[in-house]
C-alpha cells in the first residue's frame, strides 16, 4: 500500500513512523516535501504543499492509495477539496470545515451559534475600533488581562495575552499592521476575555459522525521556563497525567465534542480528519479555546507513540466514514516530547549549523527522536534547518521516567545555540485526582 504524508515536521515525521511501527501490511511511504530524519522511512519529494497541481500529479503518477494532510495551511488553501475532485482518495477536512481554525472569528462565532463553552469576545475590523471596545470596559475596567487573537493562521505565534489595556491595545495595532506576523492573517482581529485555569488539549479521530479520542495532551507553548517569553508553536509535550479526570471529561463530550460534531453537520461540512480542541478547565467548567483541524506539534509526537492500533485502518475508516468498526486502542503509561530548537527561535536563528551526538542521544534507549527542521548538507551532514529542530520523545510506566529519558538523550545531542526548556511537564496546577481512562 502506497501512502503519502504532506509536511516536513516532526508532526509529520511522528505520523509516518507510526504508520510504519502499527501496519500489519507492507506499506510504501512518500513525504512531500520532507526533512532529514522522514528521508530514513520514506521516500521525500521537494514538492511545496502550495503547489497543489504537483501533489495530485505525484499521487496520480506513483499511484498513491491514500494522502494525509499534516498542517493546517493546505487543508485552508482547499487541498482535500481538489483531490477529491480529481477522485484521489485524502484524509482531512475540507475547505469549509478548515475556517474551524483558519478563522478565528469565524470559529468564535461558530461556538457561539451552537451554544459551546468559550470565553467572551468581540471582532474588531480596525485598531480603533478595538480600543474603543477595550476602554468600554467589555473586559474589565481595565481589560488586565485581554487576549488578542489574529483571525487568520500565525504557526502558534499570533495570540498575545495582555497584562494590561495598553498592552492589548499595542498588541492589535501590530498584529494588524503586519509587525508581529504576516499582514494577511490579520484583517481582523478577535479580543477576548482572558480564562483562568488549567489547559489540556485533547485530539480525536472523527468521520463525519462517529468519533475516537486520542489521550489528552498538555503542550509548553512559551520558549522559556516558567511560561515566560513569547509563544511558540510549542517546546514540549506530555501525556498521561492527570490531565483530564473521568467526569470532566464526560462534560467536554456533552457541551463541546457533541456540539461541535453536530453543528457542522447541520452546517453542512461534516468534520473528517483529526480535530483538536484546545481547552480551559475553568473553576466554571470546561470552556473551548480553540479548534485545530489537524493533529497539533509536538502533542502529535507525545502521543501517537502510545497508539496501538493500525493509523492506516485509522485514517481509512475515518475516510470511509467506518471508524465506529475500529477498536483504537492506546498503551497504559505515559509519554513525553521534548523540542530543541534554535537559538533566537520563535523569532530570528540560524540555520545550517551541524547537529552532533545524535546517534548518541538515540543509542541510550527507548528514546525516539523525531525530526523536525533537519537537511543534509552538500557534504551529508545532518544540519539545523529551521527553529524547531527536533522532538525528543519517550514513553514510561511514570511522567518522571519518560521526561528523564527525554533529557539524558537531550544531554547527548548539541548545535550551536540549540536550546530547550528543562522543566517540560511541570504543571503545579495538574490536578491530584485519577486520570481519566483515556489519559
């Protein structure tokens, strides 16, 4: 069988190796474009995912049997829309079920009509606009702690949670004039109250109506220790905490899976694909933070390494609309991703610098290292390509034995600059009740 995984992270490196490590049938793998460590399991072809005509050429031409999409950018620009048009067989979702995350706004307005959870929030068009709303007093009197979202895809860079009115204030004006990231993801602009709480972000396999959960996750968002800094796309990951307890959980099923399932059918894009809901445990409840359309990075790495299932019956009954025929079934211990990025990442870094001690890092033992901003130079050596770089991923029979795995492979591995957060799954607020029989 033939498959093909559009994307070139750690995300996609962790979806391949599982396809590899769960089939029970002899599977030929294609990455389009690929990185480094992808290029060890499959077959890497420098294809831009923007170039939609190349992709159904490459698919149509090696006679793939079935694409998955990896990031969230094509299933936006439409991806799975065309293939399907073109009779190609692909796992996500579509264009119209997509806004779920390519539009901020659009997701907000989404909870709103079918009653979901979330945090109060206002659509702003202008940085005027904003401030008059900001001063209205619409988030407290002094709008302490507002959160300003762009509407648009940033790569996990563009929300912004304001210690103060001038800081929201400030914060709209550079996400709208293009200073934070790129100008097009910023037309508008979503400000929101601010949660408090615990996050948790739990994925689920879904087809159109039925529906599989994955463990619940708990990423690092900011570069530095102690949640300090500037957003990522995320510096690590754990599963198997007590993330989730069984009856929270039952609530997250009844006020935000089901409604969100249901409202899009009614809507007419019923969801097909991986869906993430990012969640505030709130002294109120469950509140949804926001939709993603596709498996998060690195929460994809901490977690697919405890799937026990086939990911290629997985993906097909999702496809076929027959995931209630497929037990998905998850190991019982715990995992955990650290990510050694570049120095000066999320903002400017480097690249090409030589990576050493990785063999090293892997050699210790029931460590996986996913790749996911690696090349080969001119020469064939292993270099840095990006911020991100790689995932040093673990499962054990306790959070603090996979996290140590982690970092003694961590300790092996160097570049110059490479940098990570030591206090990966320390969460003081994780609650001291009984996971749930997912996590």
């Amino acid at each position: 069988m033939k498959l093909l995984v559009l994307g070139s992270g750690g995300r996609e490196h962790a979806i391949l190796w599982t396809l590899n490590q769960t089939s029970d049938v002899a599977l030929d793998l294609y990455c389009a474009p690929g990185n480094a460590g992808i290029a060890e399991l499959a077959t890497c072809k420098p294809i831009l995912l923007a170039d939609h005509s190349a992709l159904i050429k490459l698919v149509k031409t090696e006679a793939i049997d079935l694409t998955i999409v990896g990031p969230e950018v094509p299933l936006a620009d439409g991806i799975v829309d065309q293939f399907e048009r073109n009779g190609l067989a692909i796992v996500g979702p579509n264009q119209a079920a997509a806004r779920l995350e390519s539009s901020k706004a659009f997701a907000k307005d989404f909870m709103a009509r079918h009653k979901i959870p979330t945090a109060e929030y206002r659509v702003v068009n202008s940085a005027e606009e904003a401030k008059e709303i900001l001063r209205s007093g619409a988030f407290g009197p002094a709008a302490s702690r507002a959160v300003v979202k762009a509407d648009g895809l940033a790569a996990g860079k563009g929300v912004v949670v304001a210690n103060s009115r001038a800081e929201a204030e400030e914060s709209v004006r550079m996400l709208m004039s293009g200073e934070m990231i790129r100008a097009e993801a910023t037309r508008q602009v979503v400000i929101e109250e601010a949660l408090w709480g615990r996050e948790a972000s739990l994925l689920l396999f879904a087809d159109g109506r039925d529906y599989a959960f994955m463990p619940p996750a708990r990423d690092h968002k900011r570069i530095g220790e102690n949640d300090t800094g500037p957003n990522t796309g995320g510096m690590g990951a754990v599963t198997g905490a007590s993330i989730l307890e069984a009856e929270t959980l039952q609530r997250v099923v009844r006020e935000i899976v089901e409604p969100t399932l249901a409202g899009a059918r009614a809507e007419g894009f019923a969801f097909r694909g991986v869906l993430f809901l990012g969640l505030m445990i709130t002294a109120d409840g469950p509140k949804l933070l926001e939709y993603n359309v596709r498996m998060g990075d690195p929460e994809t790495q901490a977690i697919l390494v405890r799937l026990k299932t086939s990911l290629v019956d997985i993906f097909e009954a999702i496809r076929t609309g027959r995931l209630r025929e497929v037990k998905v079934e998850w190991t019982n211990d715990f995992s955990a991703c650290v990510v050694l990025a570049s120095e000066g990442y999320p903002a400017e870094y480097k690249k090409d610098i030589p990576i050493e001690g990785l063999d090293v890092g892997i050699s210790l033992g029931d460590v996986t290292v996913f790749h996911a901003a690696t090349k080969r130079s001119e020469t064939g050596e292993l270099v840095t390509a990006g911020g991100r770089v790689l995932g040093v991923t673990a499962r054990a029979e306790t959070l603090e034995r996979a996290l140590s795995k982690c970092y003694k492979a961590a300790a092996q591995i160097r570049w110059e600059g490479m940098q990570y957060r030591r206090d990966i799954g320390k969460f003081s607020e994780l609650p001291s009740k009984t996971s749930s029989s997912l996590g």
